[in-house]
C-alpha cells in the first residue's frame, strides 16, 4: 500500500479521559494548502455576469484557493413556484435569491458554506430545504442545517487535492423556532439549524445591584434574602456585579460538549477542520461592538484543541480581531463579504414593522428603513447598519507548509458603501490609504490577542516561523 506523502498522525491517541480516538488533532494537509475565508454572504442576484468594477480581481483570490469559505445568509429560491411562506418569526429581514445564485457563487471559487444563522429560517423548512438542494446541485459542500440535530451538528467534507476538508457549522444567534432537536422516544427529531444556547446575563455596577435586589424583593411572589446572592433575575433578566457595565455571555453546557464531540468526529474524518460561528453578541445596540463575547476567546481555544484548524467567526457585520493559537487562525468576526441587500419579495410582517404599507411602498423602500434605523423593537429601533464600517472587510487567505500555518494575507475589500442602494455590496479591493485605515483597525483589535500584523503594499501580512504557536 502506497504511503500518504503528507500523512502525520493516523495511529490513534490516548485522550485525557482514557478513551482511544482514530487519528490526530494534527493538521494533516499537503504543502502549499490553502484556505479563503470571508464573512456573510447577503446577496440577491447573480454577479458574474456583469463586470463590476474591481470585482474580477476578487473572484481571482476566491478561485486560487483549495478551499473557499462564506456563511450563506440567504436562502435560494423561485418565488414563483415556491410551496412555503414568509415566517412569522424571522431573522430580521426576509432574505431571500434566485435560483442561479447556486452556479454562480460556484462559479465564483465557493465551495464551502455555513448555514447555521438567525436567517435559516426565513422561509421556514421548504425555504432551508430548497436551498440545500440549490447548492448540492452546485457542487457547493454546506453545513449547519439538517432534518434533526445530528444532521444540522454533523461535519459535512470536501475532498482536495491537498487534503479532505471537514466543515462544522452553528450559531449563537438564532430564532427559538428554528433550533433542530433530536428525537426523544416515540417523538421524532425537529429538522432546523445546529444551535449553541447563550444565557446572556446583564453586568452593572454593584451599587446598581443592589438596587435590582430591591426592586426584585417588592415584586409579588419574592421573598427577601432567597436566591442566588451574586445574580438578581428581573422581568426575565438576570443581572450580575461588575467593574464595566455590559453583557457577559455563558454557553449551554449540553450544546458545547455536541459540538466539540463533533469537531472531533470531524477531524477523525478529515484532514483540516473549519469551524464557524454566526454571532452577534453582545447584543444589538446602538454601536455594534468590535470586540468578541466574554465567552467567545476561551470556547475558541476549545474547539482548536478538540481538532479544528481554523476557527470563523460571522455575524456582528464588522471586522474583530485575529488570533492565532497553536498555530491555527482564530477570525472573531469577518464582517460582510457581499451585503448587496436590496431583496425582493419582502414578507408582510417586514412591511408593518417599518410602518410601511404594501399597497403603496415598495420592497426597497422597506430596505432603506431597515438598513438606516436598524431592527425593530418596542422602544424603536436599534442597530442601524447604514454606515461605512459595515462596508469594509477583508478576505483572508491563510497558507500551510510542513502542516503549519506559515502565512495568513488579508486583502481589504469595500462594499461601495457610497454606491446607490441597486448598486451596493459588490466587494471590490481598496488601494492605498483606505487599505492601510481598514488594517490598521484590524490591528488595533488584534493586539489585545498577541497578534502582530505587518502592512505591506497594503495588504496585511501574519507571518509564523516553523515550529511557533503564535
């Protein structure tokens, strides 16, 4: 039997609980491997077809990649012959493409996608389930939905030529509804998305603290003194003490030991394992933060020694920092890729909670709306994303030799935030000073995680010296 050239570590290793698992966490890829990975993908149309300005120069980077990565954050459908409907509850917006959109995005270099975001559901099961069919049919590998949890949690796989590649897909931000279950005696499973449940608690000041205590002890049903003495729950709300006011953030247990259970199952089958994250906490405010959930850094760090050799991050429409740990790229937030987010057909529901009337306002004025006030609450509107920030990222490509991480290129993009709203969210690169402004932020975020990005003719540059974790 002929010897796999770039075979590291198919004897199997004795883990910290005593059990045998087959294979290695090690990366187990052919020199010269390497990986694209960019954000969210919000796109309604085709784009190949037309030369966009810049536009060829991207697809260029997508192509020459082993694998190309995004998070598919629309669903892809013909509305005219389309047996479901616009849900009740959904992601924010109806998102929704046409058919051709599979091929072209395929056409584009993509041939991985996460699916698991709080859009999966938009067009609940029949929307999800003809997406899926669009890009199978596409030759395009997707993760993170299924018929029940054990589908939507599985790692789903793309051969190479340099190494067969494991993708793992969730989020912590979803629509209740639209979270897979298994089945549970005669009670079959639940198909959805592949869930990690948040319990988001509250952080404020501990004089603040003991005000809630108060206001908790007067509230019917409350006796004073019982409970927890360092969380106060209000109203649904659970509160804590501390130094900075803001969210802090503690996954569910039972949802982390699945998912690593299955990046380990992932790697056991796989060469190289992605795993990736749709996240916007901490929450919809005001100003989106740059900086990643309190939990996010050290859940990161889990799943890379569970097996994963890249871990990505989507969701708050910004960039966040980078780290590299052991070797491996951790991107906390790669922003938008494609935010060309002028959709039609848009449900009835959107309509009205823009104050908007079907009858006389048209699908694009509804947008507008959401893109400049933001998603809708009961005090108004919060979280506008018609600002120039959300329109810059970058599109990281990240090299191996020797099963190392040697070099990590990040090349900025900008979405044409300047652009009319047809014309909008078409990623082209940026020359020079721009470039330097948006890797310059991205440097700024990354320093908190030891990472040092060089700038070189405007481009970012991570650079890792054989045998270094960092």
């Amino acid at each position: 039997m002929e010897e796999n050239s770039h075979d590291n570590g198919s004897h199997p290793v004795r883990r910290a609980d005593g059990y045998d698992t087959v294979g290695s966490i090690e990366t187990n890829v052919a020199d010269g491997f390497t990986m694209v990975a960019v954000g969210d993908l919000i796109v309604s149309r085709p784009l190949t077809r037309y030369e966009h300005p810049g536009f060829g120069d991207v697809v260029k980077i997508l192509c020459d990649a082993d694998v190309t990565f995004g998070n598919m954050e629309t669903l892809i459908f013909d509305i005219r012959s389309f047996k479901g409907s616009p849900e009740a509850e959904y992601g924010g917006a109806y998102h929704i493409s046409i058919p051709e959109l599979g091929p072209d995005l395929k056409a584009m270099g993509f041939n991985l996608m996460s699916r698991a975001n709080n859009h999966t559901l938009d067009w609940g099961l029949e929307g999800m389930r003809e997406t899926s069919r669009i890009l199978d049919e596409s030759g395009i590998v997707h993760a993170g939905v299924g018929e029940n949890l054990a589908q939507a949690g599985a790692a789903r796989f793309l051969e190479t030529t340099r190494g067969r590649v494991a993708l793992l897909s969730f989020t912590s931000t979803f629509m209740p509804m639209s979270r897979a279950c298994g089945p549970a005696g005669e009670a079959p499973g639940r198909p959805g998305l592949n869930p990690l449940r948040l319990a988001e608690i509250i952080v404020v000041p501990p004089e603040m603290l003991k005000n809630l205590k108060q206001v908790r002890d007067a509230l019917p049903g409350y006796k004073s003194g019982h409970g927890d003495s360092a969380r106060v729950v209000v109203a649904g709300a659970t509160f804590k003490a501390g130094d900075k006011a803001g969210y802090s953030y503690e996954p569910d247990p039972g949802g982390v030991a699945d998912i690593l259970r299955n990046v380990r199952r992932g790697k056991q089958f796989s060469d190289f394992c992605i795993v990736t994250n749709h996240g916007h906490e901490p929450n919809w405010s005001e100003e989106v933060s740059q900086e990643p959930p309190d939990y996010e850094q050290s859940f990161a760090r889990r799943l890379i020694d569970a097996g994963a050799d890249a871990y990505v991050v989507h969701g708050p429409h910004l960039l966040r920092g980078i780290e590299i740990y052991k070797g491996r790229p951790i991107f906390y937030s790669l922003g938008n890729f494609f935010y060309d987010d002028l959709r039609t057909p848009v449900g009835a529901d959107m309509f009205a909670a823009y104050g908007k009337d079907p009858r006389r306002d048209t699908d694009a004025e509804v947008t507008v709306d959401e893109e400049t006030k933001g998603y809708p609450t009961a005090d108004g509107f919060v979280g506008a994303l018609a600002q120039p920030i959300f329109y810059e990222s970058i599109i990281t490509v990240s090299r191996f030799e020797q099963n190392q991480l040697a070099e990590l290129r990040l090349y900025p993009i900008e979405l044409g935030y300047s652009k009319r709203f047809a014309n909008r969210g078409i990623p082209q690169l940026v020359p020079g000073p721009q470039a330097n402004a948006i890797l310059e932020r991205l440097q700024k975020l990354s320093k908190p995680f030891g990472t040092e990005i060089a700038i070189e003719n405007h481009i970012g540059v991570i650079r890792l010296k054989p045998g270094s974790s960092l």
